[in-house]
C-alpha cells in the first residue's frame, strides 16, 4: 500500500518539503508570545534590563513584536497548511481516479468475488474517508507534529531540564495509549467497513429486484437480511468510539502528568537559582502551548487510522482492477498475434466454482469465419465456456486462444477489438444516442454510426428521431428489444475478429426473436461466432452446433449431421417441435 502511495506521492515531493519548512517557520514564530512574556516578568522582577527582541521593554515595542509574530505565524500556517493539503490531496485524487476506474473494469469474476456492495462501497464510502481525512485530519496533524518539534527544542533552549523531564514523563504515556489504540482500532474499522459493504451488498439486491420483491411481497425477506449487518455496524461504531475514547483519557492523563513534572522542576530550578522566574514562565508557557498541537495530532489519529483503513481497501480494489491490464511492451509482445486470420482454440478446458465442477474437459477449434452454437439443457456450461472465450471468466485449467492470442492476458481495450461479449443484460445510458453508440468507436464518424444501426435494423427508427443521433435516449425508453439492438450495434462499430453472444434472443417475445435473429446474423457475418442458444431454431441456422451435457461437449456436427445421428440433439430438437424432426418452425427448445 505504501509503494502505490508513495509513486503517487513522488512528483509532489517539491510541495510537500516546502510545506514542512513554512510550517516549521509558522511554529517558530508562535514561540514569540511565552518568550516575550517570559522576559517581561524577568523585566518586572528587575532580572534583566535590556533584551535583544523586546529592548527595554517598551510597550509599543512589545505589542508591535507580538503583532508581527501573530500575523507573520498566521499566514505562514495558512500557506503550509494549503500546500499539504494540495499534495495530499492530487494523490487522493489519483487514487480516486484509479479506484473508480477499477471498479469500472472489472472482470466478471473478480467482480463476482468481491460482491456488488464491497465495489460500491470501496469506490464510495472509502473514498470520501480518505478524503474527507486529506482536507481536515492531515494538514492539522502536520501543524501539530511542526509544532511540537519546534516547541520542545525551545523548551530545552531555555533549559535541558524542561525537555528531559517532558520526554521522560509524558512520552511513555503517549506511546502506551497510542499503542493501544492501534491495537484495538484498526480491527474495528476494517470490519466496520466489511459490514457496511455487507449492508450496501443487500440494499443493492433489493433496489435491483426490487420487481420481484413487491410481486412476492418479500419486504420481510430484506429486512431480516439487513438486520446482522445493521447491528454489527451500530456495534462496531460504539466499540470504535470507545477506543476513541481511551485515546482521549490517555492524552489528558500525559498533559496532567507532564504540567506536575514541569512544575516540580521549575521549583527546584528557581530553589537553586539556576533559572530565572521569566524564563520557567516561558518554559510553562511553552508546555501548556504544547496541549492543542499534541492533543491535535492524537486526537486526529483516530480520523487518520479510519482513513488508513480505507486506503488500504482502495489501494487493494486499484491493485484487483489493474492486474492483467497493463499494457506493456513485454505483455504485448507475449500477446501478439501470430497472423491477421481470427480463429478460437479451446484445450481441456475444466472451470470450477468452489467445489463444483461447472466445465470438464472441453475442447474445440473454431475455424475462422464460422458461425458455431453452443446449446443444451440449463447448467450444461454453455454460458461459462462462452464467457471463458470472451475473457471474463478465467478457466481452472486448460487454455483458450482467440486469433492466437490469450483474451485474459489482454489489456480490456485491446481485448475488446479481438472479442466482443453480447451478454443477454445489456444497459443504455441516460445520454444522447451518438453517446452510447461511440462507446465502442469514440472516433466514428456519423457515416459508420448510421452503417451500424443499418445493419441491426435501427436506422429507420433513428432517422425519424427529431434530432437524430443527438437524441436523449434512456434504457426505460427504449425498451428491451432496442437495448439489445443497440448493443449489436456497438459490436459492429468496435468490429471484433470473434462474437461472444450469451442467448441473445433468449428473453425476446415471439415477434421480436426473429428481429434479433436478423439482426445477430448481419453482426456475426464474415466473423467467427458463438453463440449460446436457447431457440434451437437459431442453431438450425449456425454452421456447426456443440451440444453440452454436464459441463462437457457431448455432440459436435452440423444441424442435419445431428439429427441424423438421433442423439442427444435430436432429442432437444424432438422436444421443441412435436410436428417433426425435420421442421424448423415451432416453440423454442429448452
């Protein structure tokens, strides 16, 4: 975690130094006060006559010292205090850009893993912590630290037995209460913010099905699953704030311990007469001077130690959402293609999801330019292999090949120009219809955007829209045969070699299959294709068919090979259309 702030942190180094000299300086100048009171009752007590800042003491000459410190420390803390909270916050600010943008890219199956609501809140509720910690906690701590450098070094300038006595007596206490806190707080925070991901996690289910939840009244179902979460998040702020405050009994037990230290050795000093009355003033003064800066810098560890927290947990997602996807000239050259003719290469293919073997032993080769179909009854595999081919997926064994190259080895760009996924979930953003079409070609012109709805079908549609592509769509709007229209018109915008397509007609009604089917073979011709199908009479149309069975491939062949053959195919086909095996017009098939 370290290393990635600290790469953010190098090129701010400048800002950083030059804040920690000004704010030395702006301490340095908040020691005038004590000294000038110090020499003032050593002036009263007839001490000492004449002093280099104050001279002899007149008034006029004290105040306009005083006032020249005020405002000399004033603006010289609001210009550190500024520049590090400016550093702090371009490298926040960076780490806020990489973690949404790894929220963003996640595979499927790393996403999968974490949960919708471990995303959402690392990208969120971490990142305002860290945040709201870098414009307040930070730049006061640095303040504080500053100033109790400084400070101390003027009290052992007044006499080594101030500082000794300071050190000896309150440093053990702030180190054993310290030490305490960071035993008992960092576990707190990181399971509070583990529940709360929890929390998010269910809310999230909810909003998303929230459809189904009315239809079967299950309002009680999500209450009672955001009970735990709840209260272990109540739970867990109380513990927090107990360690918070045994912080705060521990810095006031030091402060009362080192005022009585300081106070017995201004006594024996003064007894001896190796010190003067202005001088253990100052040094009094100088102590008490010390309760803001210390309390201050304990006191923000607790918002500091909550930020670590999610620092950490930002840097992690950063570090998830960027394996794989960095694109060097070493990943590159290990990626790169062997010749320009796109083909799809699966060996001993075996993926498993914890103990459960979804996918054994699969292995194909898809000539370039073939249409293939994967079919078979539900939890056959067919959408897993699909969705290893397309590079969201990562097999537990075996190897994939797409125009030669490793999909999951490619950066998620690259990726994508080699094969595209068409899931059955596909989204249209609140945005104009050139927005969402120039997702897949930022760079097209108005020509291949109108070439693209051309071949799914929309161009009509699109031409009678009032202001054309620049149109506000949204995906209520649009509906869901258009939704997915549009996302073939993406793919045929970004032009991969190979089509991933996961039951595009699967959820059509029974006008609007024949559109998609349409629609899906303009986009996949001249391109290697496969697609998952549930209408078997869309598989009729492929060039070949591989039928699964218990996560392996049990049939390969064309449509007529396999009827002939009267296996397993047959028997799906059997099943779809009673009126005859040779038919290929009836209901879907399983």
């Amino acid at each position: 975690m370290l290393g990635a702030v600290g790469r953010r942190l190098r090129p701010q180094l400048p800002r950083v130094v030059g804040s920690l000299l000004v704010l030395l300086a702006s301490a340095g100048c908040g020691l005038v006060m004590p000294l000038v009171l110090g020499v003032v009752v050593d002036a009263v007590t007839g001490k000492v006559s004449h002093h280099p800042l104050i001279g002899d003491g007149d008034p006029w000459r004290v105040l306009a010292v005083l006032l020249v410190a005020l405002v000399l420390g004033s603006a010289l803390n609001g210009v550190g205090t500024a520049w590090s909270a400016g550093a702090a916050d371009r490298v926040v600010a960076s780490l806020r850009e990489d973690a949404v943008g790894a929220a963003l890219t996640l595979d499927q199956e790393r996403a999968e893993a974490l949960g919708s609501g471990e995303v959402v809140s690392r990208s969120s509720d971490d990142v305002a912590a860290v945040t709201s910690a870098v414009n307040t906690a930070l730049p006061s701590a640095i303040a504080a630290v500053t100033g109790v450098v400084v400070t101390v070094a003027g009290m052992a300038g007044i006499h080594w037995a101030f500082a000794l006595v300071l050190v000896v007596v309150t440093v053990p206490v702030y180190a054993w209460t310290v030490r305490r806190y960071l035993r008992q707080a960092p576990p707190l925070y990181r399971a509070e913010r583990a529940q709360r991901a929890a929390r998010a996690g269910v809310v999230l289910d909810a909003v998303r099905g929230g459809s189904v939840v009315r239809r079967f009244r299950a309002e009680g179902f999500v209450r009672r699953r955001l009970v735990v979460p709840s209260w272990l998040v109540s739970r867990l702020v109380v513990l927090t704030q107990i360690a918070t405050t045994r912080l705060f009994g521990g810095v006031n037990l030091a402060e009362f311990l080192g005022l009585a230290a300081l106070l017995g050795t201004t006594f024996v000093l003064l007894g001896t007469g190796a010190e003067t009355l202005g001088a253990a003033t100052t040094a009094v003064l100088f102590f008490l001077r010390l309760y803001d800066p210390i309390g201050t810098a304990l006191m923000m560890l607790d918002q500091l130690q909550s930020a670590y927290t999610s620092l950490g947990r930002i840097v992690a997602l950063v570090g998830i959402g960027g394996d794989g996807h960095r694109e060097d000239d070493a990943a590159r050259a290990v990626c790169a293609p062997p010749g320009p003719v796109p083909a799809v290469v699966v060996r001993e293919l075996d993926v498993a999801y914890g103990t459960r073997r979804a996918v054994t032993g699969v292995s194909c080769e898809v000539a370039p330019g073939t249409n293939v179909a994967l079919v078979g009854a539900s939890g056959a595999g067919k959408s897993t292999v699909a969705a290893v081919v397309a590079g969201v997926r990562t097999p537990t064994r075996g190897s994939v090949r797409v125009a030669g190259r490793d999909p999951h080895a490619l950066p998620p760009a690259e990726r994508g120009r080699v094969v595209a996924l068409v899931s059955q979930e596909n989204h249209v953003f609140s945005a104009t219809l050139r927005e969402n079409l120039t997702l897949a070609a930022p760079a097209a012109a108005d020509d291949a955007l109108w070439d693209a709805l051309r071949a799914v079908g929309l161009a009509a549609w699109a031409g009678q829209l009032r202001e054309g592509l620049d149109t506000p769509v949204t995906h209520e709007g649009l509906g869901d045969l258009r939704c997915q229209l549009l996302a073939l018109a993406r793919v045929a915008l970004l032009a991969p070699d190979v089509v991933v397509l996961d039951e595009p007609v699967s959820r059509a009604a029974r006008g609007e299959a024949e559109v998609l089917a349409r629609a899906v073979a303009a986009v996949c011709r001249e391109r290697t294709a496969i697609t998952v199908i549930h209408h078997l009479d869309q598989a009729a149309r492929c060039d070949r068919v591989l039928v699964m069975e218990g996560g392996a491939v049990v049939e390969d062949g064309t449509h007529e090979q396999l009827l002939r053959r009267g296996g397993r195919y047959t028997e799906l086909w059997t099943a779809s259309h009673p009126e005859g095996p040779g038919s290929q017009s009836g209901e879907p098939g399983p």
